[in-house]
C-alpha cells in the first residue's frame, strides 16, 4: 500500500526540487526512507494539488515549483499619492503575502518601502514597475525605474572614478545623495534581511546571497534605469530587529557598525596589492564605530594594501575598531608583518563564517592571526569582539563592552 502524501513529505519535495530539477523521484525515496514508486505517486499528487509542474517523461523528466502569483503594475511617480511607497505596499503588495508569519510580513514591508522610496526619491525617474512572484517556497519582488541608475548617480554624486566602485560603498552602507531627508540605511539593511538581494544598472550586476559570497559582475548587455530583486523564503525564521542588533549599537538605535567584503575593493582579476586599492576601501571608514573587513573570496594581499589599511589609516583613527573574519594565513603574516599598534585587535567566525553577534555564550578556540610568540587559547564569549594585548601575553584580553572571558582557568573583565 502507497503511503499517503502529508505536511511533511510535501515539505520534502519542495525541498529536493528547490535543490534540483533531475532524478526527484530517487532523492525523495532516500530522504523519507520509502520507495521510487511511492515517492512518484507523491510527486503526482503535488503537482495535482498545483504546487509543482514537470516537462519531460520517464528518465528525463524534470520538476520545478510552480508559479503561484505573478503579477507587475506600473507607476507614474508624479501621479503617486504622498507616501507612495506605502500606498503600493498596501494596495499591491501586501495582498500577496499576507498569509506568511508576521516576521517574514516585517521583513517584506520593510525591504519593499525602502527600494520603492529609493525609487521615488532618487531615481530621477518618471515611472517605477513593481512586481511579485511567488511559489510555495519564496516569494521574490523587483522595484524598477526608468531613472538615472544607481551605479552612475554615485559616481557623479561622490565623484568616484568608476561606477564599480559605487557598489563597494554601497555594501558599507550609509551611503545617501541626500542626507538631510535620508540616513543611508535602507539598501544595506534590506540586503541584509533577504535571502538573496541584487541590483542591477548599466552593465553592471551587484548580488548579495546570506549563504554565499557577495558578486560583482559585468553584464554582457547594458541596461537603463536601476533594477533591484528581493526573495525570501515564505517561512523564514529571521527577525528585522535581529537585523538591525547585528549593526547597531547595543545601548542606542545607532548604525555604527558595518560589515564590509575586501574583494569589492578590487576590479575584475586584479590582485588588492596597492595603497591607492586601500583609500578605496577605507574611503568613508570614519562613519563606523566598528568594521569587520570580510576577506572571504581573496587568497593574498600584498604589502602595501596592508600597511595602507592596518597601519597608516589605523594609526590615523584610533577610535575604529576594525576586525577581521575569513582571514587565510597569508592574509594575516601580510597584516602582522606591518602592525606597530600597541595592541591588535581581531575577529572570528562563529559556525559556518558568520559575523559576530549578540547571544549565547559561544565556545571558540582562536588561531588565526595571532601575533608571534602567543598560542591559541579557547573563549567562551558572549559577544564576538575583543583585543588581544600585545605586551606580553594572549591571556591579557579585555573586552570592549565589560563582558566576562573564561581562559584557562582565568577570570578577566
């Protein structure tokens, strides 16, 4: 007897057609632990009940979600009432999404009226084009307009020397042509509350994925206006406030914090080995309290680019904290070799390369980047930042905000 598709079945074919369109049938059998021909009946009857559809037949078949909405409207700017970004959410988006949990609700609200505002207010533009798709796995929106488009707008605005380098103040975040009306904040915390979040404008494409590397690529075509895509899964467990806690001050709703991807400060396959490479990546430094420099996606940096960045901008603005996650051995023999602080201060993953962040206590045992003569000691911390005093010994830590450090036997506030 064929055992009856359920919640949690279901789930799993979501799951393994979200990974991949071929051999479904044989993945789902092994991940619920029953056999190819119950395994097709329940694929039958997913696609009967319209959550998924396939092409193809026998061996080759293959399955993908089904679209459950797919609906785009276009604005006039001028004709939009005051506060237009909220009579779209209300009027089109929103009806689209508002069966999913109130978290993801937040999440979709904030993002959407941040990209439609941008739009409206910055875009120089006429028209904006708003659509949602949805499926039974996530849900995607894009915000276009037939403006100026970001890219060059912040090249022209900040007189940078490429457009490239727009993108690369743009992952800083606070980052705005009009300061008096906004802070800066919208594109960077959006970003940091989707699953994936790109912007596309000219020839080029900007992506940032939460479970991958963020990407900078040259279209093979040029595109007027500015593009920008949202998705998120319909049952995501993030949290706006958790969002914002990440980046902002304990004490006060203060963006004082940044967390920013080294690789975007180079162009194409050139190498970060020059100081003129560094000023353009510490360009705008001085607006953070705190900077946690993302070295994933880099192998080297060369000596110049260091020195410029760990030492001479370091010693000119003291008051910075600035960490370090992703580091590879030569990235930090690099840092160290040119480091005349009186003390270093360094970061850590936390599980898989994540930033540092508020909560449990997390056990780490520190190896990385450690100066000459100290050995690696294990932490139970509750928040992912602190120095290492570089006088004498690595047992000499303090914590910046009076948290308690549990090494080797040694209690120190």
């Amino acid at each position: 007897m064929l055992l009856e598709m359920n919640e949690k079945t279901q789930q799993i074919i979501l799951e393994m057609i979200t990974q991949s369109d071929l051999n479904v049938a044989v993945r789902i059998a092994e991940k619920a632990g029953v056999s190819r021909q119950t395994a097709s009946k329940w694929l039958q009857d997913a696609q009967k009940s319209g959550l998924i559809e396939s092409a193809g037949s026998g061996r080759g078949i293959r399955y993908r979600l089904a679209t459950l909405i797919n609906i785009e409207k276009t604005y006039s700017i001028d004709g939009l009432p005051v506060f237009g970004e909220d009579h779209i959410w209300r009027q089109f988006i929103f009806p689209t999404v508002d069966d999913l949990a109130n978290n993801v609700l937040g999440l979709w609200q904030y993002g959407t009226m941040e990209m439609i505002n941008n739009a409206i207010d910055h875009s120089n533009g006429t028209e904006i084009t708003v659509g949602v798709q949805r499926n039974a796995v996530y849900t995607t929106v894009y915000v276009a307009d037939n403006g100026e488009g970001i890219f060059l707008k912040l090249q022209r605005e900040f007189n940078l020397y490429d457009p490239r380098e727009s993108i690369l103040e743009l992952a800083k975040g606070k980052l705005t042509t009009d300061p008096k009306n906004h802070s800066g904040e919208g594109i960077f915390f959006t970003s940091k509350s989707m699953d994936s979040f790109a912007i596309s404008s000219g020839d080029l494409l900007f992506q940032h994925d939460a479970n991958s590397l963020d990407i900078l690529m040259e279209k093979s075509y040029s595109s007027s206006g500015t593009l920008v895509m949202m998705r998120l899964a319909n049952h995501s467990q993030r949290l706006l406030n958790d969002v914002y806690n990440q980046f902002a001050s304990s004490d006060a709703f203060d963006f004082d914090s940044t967390i920013i991807p080294v690789r975007l400060a180079k162009y194409e396959n050139e190498g970060l080995v020059s100081r003129s490479q560094a000023k353009r990546l510490t360009l705008r430094f001085e607006s953070f309290k705190f900077i946690i420099l993302d070295f994933s996606g880099l192998t080297e940096i060369g000596q110049g680019f260091a020195d410029q960045v760990f030492r001479v901008f370091q010693n000119d603005h003291t008051e910075i904290v600035m960490t370090v996650i992703n580091a590879n051995d030569h990235h930090c023999t690099t840092s160290a070799s040119i480091s005349n602080s009186t003390f270093t201060h360094f970061a850590f993953n936390i599980g898989s390369g994540s930033s540092p962040t508020t909560g449990p206590p997390t056990k780490i045992t520190f190896s990385h980047c450690l100066p000459s003569g100290f050995t690696p000691i294990t932490l139970t911390i509750a928040i992912g930042e602190f120095w290492v005093n570089g006088a004498t010994s690595a047992r000499h830590v303090n914590f910046s905000d009076g948290f308690t450090l549990y090494s080797s036997g040694i209690v120190e506030s």
